[in-house]
C-alpha cells in the first residue's frame, strides 16, 4: 500500500474502506475496499476530508479481483449456466434451466488446490430449478497473480465443464407393473400413479403401462412390447425382493438385457436393478418408491434421464450417504442422502 495525494489516486484501487460520515444521518462506507478511484470521486473524497488515500500498488502481471473472477467463471461454466456480473470480488454461477447440477469434482479440487483461489459449489447430482445459484468464484486477496489465473484456465481446458446444469431429456417412459394382487385386480394398482408422478417431474412422459402376472416370461415380453412401442426407458414395478414370486429380476434377465446391477448400497431401495437393453434402460424398483419420500430413484434415475450411462462402480459408490434418516420434514436434495459417494 502506498498513500498518495487524492488528486492523483485516479485509476488506482482503495486499500481500504472509506467512511463517510453525515451528522444526525449516517455513517457508512462511501467508497469500498477495491474501489477504482474514478475523477468524478475526487470532490467527494476532499468533502471527506481525503486529502491522501492508500492506494494498491498494482505490479506488472497482477489482477484485480472482479477481472480474476470474471475469467475464472467463464472458464468454469458449461451448459445451463449463466453468469452474475461481479460484486465484491464475486461471480455466481446461475442456472439458466430446470435440470440436473454437474460438478467435475476432481477438477474443482485442482482448482481449489491453487494458492489465492476460491470456487465453492453446490453438491453434484441434484435437481435444480432455472435461476437458482449453484456456485461462486473469487479470488482471496484483492489483488493476485495473473499467472495462477492462467493455471485456473489451463485446468478447465483440459476437463468437462466444472459447472453445468444439463437439461432432461423427454423420455418415453414404459411401465411393467408385476404381482399377481394386481394383475388379477385384487388390489388397485398404487405404484403406477407414483411413478407416473415421479416422470412428471422429470419432464418424461409415461407412453403405456402393463400389467404382469409373476411370470418371468410375461413380464420380459411385456418389456418389449413396451420397446416396440417406442418406449426409451424402462420401469418395472414390484417383485424385486427375495420371495419365490418375486421374478420380476429374472424377468429383466429374459429380456437380454445387459445387467449393471441387481442390489444398490442404499436404504431405501437395496433391491434395485438395473439394466440396459439395446441402450434403452431397464431399472427395477423396490416396493420402498412407492411409499418412502426419498429413495433410490431419486440418486439414480434423474442421472439416466439427463442421458449419463452408469456403471456398476456409479452403484457402489451410493454406498457413503446412501442412508436415508427418513426425517419428519424432507428436505432433500438439501441433504446428507446420496451425497457422500465422492472419492
């Protein structure tokens, strides 16, 4: 910092705050730490009594914080994400459309590895509504060097966006609806209408659903009657569990469909299943999705509804935060559940 004559500051940025105060009003910073001293800011600062201000000295190769943050958000940013002009230093990450939020965490951590160097974002994998805040860059310091901005840059160029917010995508949805209770109405069917609810809210539409008894065979020819109706995503309901009726996994099986896996490290929802039959996918879903709040389908199927392909280990690592405390007001995705699963 060096203190100079104000009539010279112009240009130049405060190293501090500067208190203006009004008798009997008030008593507040006119001018804010960073401030770049403008020539129309001169007669106020004398009225002041700024005769000298503490200005930064700015070397060669330094950035200032709101161009340091404009650089690294736009470096940052992939699909559905807009950009806050800066305030204080800071850019925010906005959504520009109802999706599903993608952190490259791996990438981040580098980021953040960086002296000076600041970007916080919300969790990855979670449903987010257009204009909703989902992250913010800055750097530390007020000023930095503009080198470990090119670092930042260099990171981003070498991976997948950092912050994206990707759309979903408008499947066509396909229900198998097992049990012998329905097929032969004894009971009404409760499942379809809280699948059909969930798909809503997904942006998908359900094109049919049918009806199987427990026969493995029934229920694999029912898929692809489904399929052959322009089906692109499949939902087989009930008879997922370990009864001797419960065939609907071997029914999945009959269909030759290529298994991901059967069995999901996560309460509610260990018996979930998941397949994929000439790219189409096939989950199978516990009787728990239709009467718990937050399960399983909700830390997978918006994932597959985006258009990602998940793997075996995509499963596994549900595992860490896949228990749901199933508390009296549910505040997901604003918790632990589904979020531990990142190493």
């Amino acid at each position: 910092m060096e203190l100079i004559p104000v009539e010279k500051a112009i240009g130049m940025i405060l190293a501090h705050d500067m208190t203006e105060i009004i008798p009997g009003k008030s008593k507040c910073a006119a001018f804010k730490r960073g401030h770049v001293v403008k020539k129309e800011d001169i007669p106020r600062l004398l009225r002041m009594g700024k005769e000298h201000i503490g200005i930064i000295v700015v070397k060669e190769g330094d950035i200032h914080e709101n161009d340091a943050a404009i650089r690294m958000a736009t470096a940052a940013a992939g699909l559905g994400i807009e950009l806050t002009e800066p305030s204080e230093g800071k850019v925010n990450f906005i959504a520009k459309n109802r999706g599903l939020l993608k952190i490259n965490y791996k990438a981040l951590f580098k980021i953040n590895s960086i002296e000076d160097i600041m970007m916080a974002t919300r969790h990855t994998d979670i449903l987010i509504e257009s204009g909703e805040a989902v992250g913010g860059t800055r750097i530390i310091p007020l000023i930095t060097d503009s080198q470990k901005i090119v670092e930042m840059e260099a990171i981003c160029k070498e991976n997948d966006p950092i912050v994206q917010v990707l759309p979903f995508r408008k499947f066509k949805v396909g229900i198998v609806t097992t049990g012998s209770e329905v097929y032969h109405k004894r009971i009404e069917d409760k499942f379809g209408p809280v699948i059909k609810n969930k798909f809503d809210e997904l942006g998908c539409e359900v094109i049919g659903q049918i009806f199987a008894n427990d026969d493995a065979d029934m229920i694999a020819e029912s898929v692809h009657r489904l399929i052959d109706q322009g089906a692109e995503f499949i939902t087989c309901t009930g008879g997922m569990s370990v009864d001797p009726d419960d065939v609907t996994p071997l029914g999945i099986r009959k269909t030759g469909a290529c298994v991901v896996s059967y069995g999901a490290p996560t309460l509610p929802g260990a018996m979930f299943m998941l397949a994929y039959k000439n790219n189409i996918p096939i989950v199978g879903l516990p009787g728990c999705v239709m009467y718990s709040k937050r399960t399983i389908f909700d830390l997978t199927v918006p994932r597959l509804v985006v258009g990602e392909k998940l793997t075996k280990e995509d499963i596994i690592r549900l595992g860490h935060g896949g228990f749901c405390s199933s508390c009296k007001v549910c505040t997901f995705p604003n918790c632990g559940f589904g979020k531990g699963g990142l190493y």
